[in-house]
C-alpha cells in the first residue's frame, strides 16, 4: 500500500514540477551563453578583443558570486513562488536591456547586473527539491531540470544565429534583435511562475491527503538521521570541509564547462565554417547529445544509490574530451573531443548536486548550497577570460582547452581523495518508485 502511494506521489510531484523546472531553466542558460552566439558579429561592432570579451562575458559570475547566498536565504524564508519569478523577470528586463551596450565597459556592466538578478536561481531549484522528493530520487530530478542547460545551448544555438541574420531590420544589429527577443520569454515565464509552482507539499491541491502523510513521514525520517550525526548552523555549513570540497570540485568543472561554452561557437568557425547559421547547427551536436548523457547518468547515480564514482567518471570524460580537443583543434575530431568534455560536464551535474542534501538540512543546506555554487561559478569568470587571454596569446584555442582539462582533472582528484560523503541512512528508504 505506501508502495502505491509512494509511486503515486512522486510521479504527480514529477509532472507538475519538473516541466516548469527545465522550461525556467532552459531559459535562463539561453540568457546565460547567447552572448557567445552574439560574439559572432557583437565583438567587431564594438570593437572588442577576444580577452575584452571573455573578460566581461565573465563578469556575470562575480554578481552571481557575492549575492547568491543571500538570495537563497531569502528564498527559505519567503518561499520558492514569490522569489523565482522576481529572480526570472529581474534578469530577463536586464538580458533585453544588453542589446543598448555601446563598448566593452557598458556590457561589463550590465553581465554583473545580471548575474546579481540571476543569483540563487540554480541552488534555489536545488533546494528547493529537497523541501519534495526524498535523497533517492535528487539526482533524477536534478539531473532532469539540469538537462535544460544542454537543451538550452542545442536550441538557443540555431535560433540566436538565426536571430544574427536579422541584422539591419528596424535600424537594430542582428545580435540586439537576438537580446531582446530570447530575453522577452523569461519574463513572461516569470509572470507565469507565480501561478505554478507551490511552496511546500503541505499546500499542494494536486497531491492526497495520504500521499502528503506519506511524504511528511519520509522527509522527517531523512532529515532526523542527517541531523543525528550533528545539525549545522548556516556559518558552520559555509566553512564545513565537505561543503568547501564540493564548492572546489565545482569550480573545476565550471571553468573548465563554462571557457568551452561561451567559446565553441568561435572555436566551431575558426574550423573553416564561414556561415553563422551553419555554426549554430554544429553547436547542436556536443549539447545535444550531452542531453542524453545528463539524463542517463542521473537515473544511474539514482538507480546504483552512489554519487562519488559517477561523479569522478564525469569529471574524467570532461578533462579527457577537452585534451582529445585540443590535440585535434583545426580538424572535425576537435568536435569529438567537445562532445565528450560535454558529456562529461552535464553528466555530473545529477550525482554532484544530489551530494549536499546528504548530510545537510535546513537554513545550513540553503547557505551551502548557495555558497558551492558562487564559489563554483567563479569559475564562468576564470574559464572565458583563460581561453580568449591564450587565444590573443597565441592564435589559438589549443592552449585555452589543455588549460581547462588541467581544471576538469583537478575536480576529479578531489573527487577521488577526499569526497567520501556517506548517504543517510537507508531505513529511510521505503522502495523506489519508477
């Protein structure tokens, strides 16, 4: 009978919550990496270098960096409803508004406005979760919103180059047409939120009465056994050793996921590929089967209740596509290489986020959660500002991708050595439901 309920709950919890996770979330990465696409015609109209660009498309992370924290604290307090629509129409009016940048100094600007409205998005999602499906089924769910991130680069590729051949209509370039019409969706999609999501289960119309007992009996047992080896305050969960290791291994990821992405479609083009269009298909490839990669690693992870091993595969398949890539660069084998960095950067994503719920609860679990992504997405700074200073460098993208590998494999050591993170107890655990 709690089998039943049980499969009952989490498949309408799955339906009603996840589509309007990986559409959120889809959005806010279009918004995210389309300026990598507008690099294509943006940087010759303002006149900036490939260091110039990186630098200020990577200046989005250090707003995400100091305001994220607070933001997903704010989120605990006044609800996941009210505080993810203002984060998407907050950021979606700032996206529009970087078609009007006239130099490198006003875009800068407006990427570390952006990345201050868009912070405490992702850890928020996370979090928020956690307040509906017990540990066993994190890295399925975060690993099927999650998969909006790969979505997101294979659609927004050919739509944002489509976009560019919209250059001269209404006296507007083709890369501020593209600003202003994928930013418009995330704020109507902001507006729709409000009417969507629910804060706790105790308030879902769309669950039963025994389905909500069923899952109230589950999270309190979870959350008892994680909190019987010791409860954290919201600064002692910042400075915890297994919090700053995972905030590590994500920094090494993020840099090594984020200076491939906000390059590839330049990388794609300096292959010998002339027309935009033909450059925005080609993006599809890596992302697209990346996609796949994300979901099947998450229901593995799941399925095999172990994080650590699937999350070092991820990192490995990262570092050794970036290398494959690097020593090919110039031919198509560099795309091989790109698809299995790619892979390897979204297929961690599901075990490494279901980590922190494991021995965290509460205002502690909102706070590490916010604070491992800040520091990890530093590293969207570091990694574009790294390729385009070895680019002008050199001439190349070789250098930039064997400097990224170095991060990918860093996250795999720490991964290896030192995140032995054992799951909660399994007398929580009732049977999984399919």
């Amino acid at each position: 009978m709690e089998a039943a309920i049980e499969r009952s709950a989490i498949r309408k919890i799955y339906w009603r919550l996840l589509p309007i996770a990986i559409l959120t979330y889809l959005l806010a990465y279009i918004d995210r990496i389309n300026v990598g696409f507008a690099a294509l015609t943006m940087r010759g109209d303002l006149h900036m270098s490939a260091t110039e660009f990186g630098f200020a498309s990577g200046i989005f992370f250090w707003g995400y960096f100091i305001f994220e924290v607070p933001s997903n604290v704010i989120m605990e307090k006044i609800g996941a409803r009210i505080w993810i629509a203002r984060i998407m129409i907050s950021w979606g009016l700032l996206a529009m508004a970087t078609a009007f940048v006239t130099g490198t100094n006003s875009f800068a600007v407006l990427r570390f406005l952006l990345g201050v409205a868009e912070a405490g998005f992702l850890p928020g999602l996370i979090l928020y979760f956690t307040y509906w499906l017990p540990g066993y089924h994190h890295a399925r769910v975060v690993s099927g919103f999650l998969v909006g991130l790969p979505i997101a680069v294979a659609v927004g590729s050919p739509v944002s180059t489509a976009l560019l051949s919209l250059d001269g209509w209404l006296g507007l370039r083709g890369w501020q047409h593209m600003y202003l019409i994928e930013g418009l969706p995330t704020v109507l999609i902001g507006f729709l939120v409000l009417f969507i999501l629910t804060d706790r289960p105790a308030q879902a119309t769309f669950l039963t009465q025994a389905e909500k007992d069923w899952l109230s009996r589950t999270l309190d047992a979870e959350r008892i056994a994680k909190e019987a080896k010791g409860r954290m305050s919201l600064w002692q969960a910042m400075v915890n050793p297994k919090v700053l290791l995972l905030a590590f291994n994500y920094l090494g990821i993020v840099t090594a996921s984020l200076g491939m992405l906000i390059f590839i479609p330049q990388i794609v083009k300096s292959l010998g590929v002339s027309n935009n269009m033909t450059v925005g298909w080609l993006t599809m490839i890596p992302y697209g089967v990346a996609a796949v990669a994300e979901l099947a690693w998450g229901q593995i992870s799941d399925r095999m209740n172990e994080r650590r091993w699937n999350l070092f595969v991820g990192c490995m398949f990262s570092a050794i596509g970036l290398v494959i890539a690097g020593l090919t660069m110039g031919t198509w084998w560099a795309m091989v290489g790109m698809t299995i960095a790619a892979c390897g950067f979204y297929g961690s994503k599901g075990p490494f986020w279901a980590m922190p719920g494991m021995f965290l609860t509460g205002p502690a679990a909102a706070a590490a959660i916010a604070w491992i992504n800040s520091i990890g997405n530093l590293g969207g700074f570091f990694g574009p500002w790294y390729v385009g200073f070895m680019k002008d460098a050199t001439g190349s993208y070789t250098g930039g991708l064997y400097g990224l590998a170095l991060f990918g494999l860093l996250a795999a050591g720490i991964t290896a050595f030192f995140l032995n993170i054992p799951m909660p107890e399994a007398r929580v655990r009732t049977r999984p439901a399919e």
